[in-house]
C-alpha cells in the first residue's frame, strides 16, 4: 500500500477523532463489538465505547502500536485493515 494513500488517509482523519495508528486503521462502522481485537493486542491499543446501543472499539493508545497486525486477523467483521506492516512482526517480544 503506497505512502501516498496513507498520506491521503491520513489527511482526511486530520481534525477528527483518532481512528488509526501509524500501521493500522479502523472502521467503526463494520464493528460488531466482539472485542476480539482487544483480546489479541499485545499491547493495550484498543479499547472500548461500550454504551447500551453504541458499542464498537476506539484506539486508546495509538501511539503504543507495532504493527503486529494481530487485531486484523482476530476481526471477523474486516473493521480493521492494516496501512503498513511493522519490522517487528514475527518478533515474539511484542506478539
Ligand atoms: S497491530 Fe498489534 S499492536 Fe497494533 S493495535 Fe493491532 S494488535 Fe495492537
Ligand atoms: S474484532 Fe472487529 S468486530 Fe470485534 S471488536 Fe474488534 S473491530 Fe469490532
């Protein structure tokens, strides 16, 4: 995925609330609350907007994200898509 649609993406989240970190993003819309992605995160990135009729996932530590992609294959909704693979990945230090 090319620097320059992360840059687009990026531009467009400018002003609004966070929804992506520097390797993944998410779509709020597509989540189901499961809170499978928070199960699998290593590192205490997602968290919850857990109301009686609106539930779905926020980030809550963008800043904390490897890049591991552990969210994304734990989504069965497809709400989260990664923008970059980390160097990290594989590394059992972080996932
Ligand atoms: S890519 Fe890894 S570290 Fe980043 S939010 Fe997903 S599971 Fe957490
Ligand atoms: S795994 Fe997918 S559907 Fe489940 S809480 Fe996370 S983003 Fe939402």
């Amino acid at each position: 995925m090319g620097s320059e649609w992360v840059q687009n993406m990026r531009g467009r989240l400018r002003g609004a609330r966070v929804k992506a970190t520097e390797y993944i993003i998410i779509n709020t819309r597509l989540c189901r609350a499961c809170w499978k992605c928070i199960r699998a995160c290593p590192r205490g990135v997602i968290g919850k907007v857990d109301f009686l009729f609106h539930k779905h996932i926020r980030l809550i530590e963008p800043d904390l994200c490897v890049g591991c992609g552990a969210c994304e294959k734990a989504c069965p909704e497809g709400a989260i898509a990664a923008l970059k693979r980390s160097k990290r990945q594989g590394d059992d230090q972080f996932c």
